[in-house]
C-alpha cells in the first residue's frame, strides 16, 4: 500500500512538471486565456477550469485504461512487463532525465489546435473548455510524451493501475489551470507575477527532476540489470 501511494503522488507530481514545462505550458496559457474571457463572472471562471481539468483528466484515464489493460489482455506483453520493468524502467527513466535537462534537442509532432478552432471552442462555454481539456491533453510534446508513454504508463503497469495513477496524472497537468483560474477570478492583476515566479520554478524543479530521473535510472540500471547492490 505504502508503494502505491508513492506511485500515485509521483503520477502527480509527473503531471504538475509536465504542465509546466515550456510546450504544455504553451497550451494551458492558451486555456488560462479561454477562462480569462469569463473574468466578469466568477462561477463560470471556476467551471471553466472544472471542466478543463475534467476534460485532460479523462482523456488520459482512458488512455490509460486502454493502454494498461491492452498491455495486460495479452500474456506475453504482461508477463514480459511485470518481470522486466525494473530493467526497462532504469534505460527509461536515464532518457527522460535527459530529456527534462533539454542535453539532447527532440522535435515532436502532436495535435494541435487552431487559434480560430480555439476562439470557437471558447464560445462553447464549460463545453468549449471540456473540449480544449480533450485537444490540449493529446497535444503530446517530448517531455509530457515521455513523462507519459515512459514514467506514468510504467508505474500503471507495474501497479495495476488502469485508472487511479493516469487519472491522477492528469489532474495534475491541470492544477496550474485551475490555479491561474482562481487568481484571475480574485486577483487577476497578479497573473504576470506569477507567470514569472512559475517560470523560474519550473526550471529549477525541471533540472532537480531531471537528475533524480537520471540517478535513480543509473541506480536501476546497476541493481536489475548487473545485481551490483
């Protein structure tokens, strides 16, 4: 039990570094604007954020679920996952490390939406942001891409978790939305500063994750793979 509640706050804190690294940013700042435009009206502001993180959390529940019992439904894929995580886990975990200290530049193509798809959505109401929620959620770039299909698939597998850990994952890459939804509503003059100090955060909790990714993939490496501890 203990293991699972490290497994799920980790899916957590993955999803809160992946909102915030520099190209999911990029959409929730394109979110943050969409609620924005309901800065008159307090309640919509905060279902808007609702329902965004509404729509990123079941978009990767479902991945998840589809995923992780896809892995599961066959037994060789099962069998070969619960016996070799350790091993795959450490190479892993080393490439996502290298991946969130940026040493090695990587283009991505995922979904994207539109400027005009996105004004569309925004005229939709709490549907339009359940809907960004959905797009910006599989708008996959190298770090949130690794963070997912690598660490967050990895400990769903290793766990058993179809829904609990993608879930949870996926509420964390919205809490800055529903952060920025909140200080718009109450102090919207604020929001620059933050921006700022979440910058700044976010490299630095970036690189400090980037190098326990790497230790603990070096430690993996050399106690599943060689036994040298």
């Amino acid at each position: 039990m203990p293991e699972y509640i490290i497994a799920v706050g980790t899916a957590l804190w993955l999803g809160i570094l992946t909102s915030i690294s520099p190209c999911p940013l990029a959409t929730n700042i394109a979110a943050i604007s969409f609620i924005g435009k309901n800065i008159g009206k307090t309640s919509a502001a905060l279902f808007s954020g609702l329902f965004y993180t509404l729509g990123r959390t079941l978009t990767y529940c479902v991945l998840g679920l589809v995923l992780v019992s896809s892995a599961q439904a066959a037994p060789r894929i099962s069998m070969f996952l619960q016996s070799k995580m350790k091993i795959i886990m450490g190479p892993f975990l080393i490439v996502i490390g290298i991946f969130l200290l940026d040493i090695i530049p990587f283009s991505f193509a995922g979904l994207s939406v539109s400027r005009l798809r996105q004004e569309k959505l925004a005229r939709s109401g709490i549907r339009g942001a359940f809907a960004l929620g959905v797009v910006f959620a599989l708008s996959f770039c190298p770090v949130s891409a690794a963070l997912f299909f690598g660490s967050t698939f990895g400990l769903a597998v290793a766990h058993s978790s179809r829904v609990i850990i993608p879930s949870v994952y996926g509420i964390g890459t919205a809490v800055p939305v529903v952060a920025f939804a909140l200080i718009i509503v109450f102090a919207a003059h604020s929001v620059g500063t933050v921006f700022k100090k979440i910058s700044v955060f976010e490299k630095w909790s970036r690189c400090i994750s980037g190098i326990i990714f790497i230790v603990a993939g070096i430690y993996l490496v050399l106690t599943a793979n060689f036994h040298l501890f």
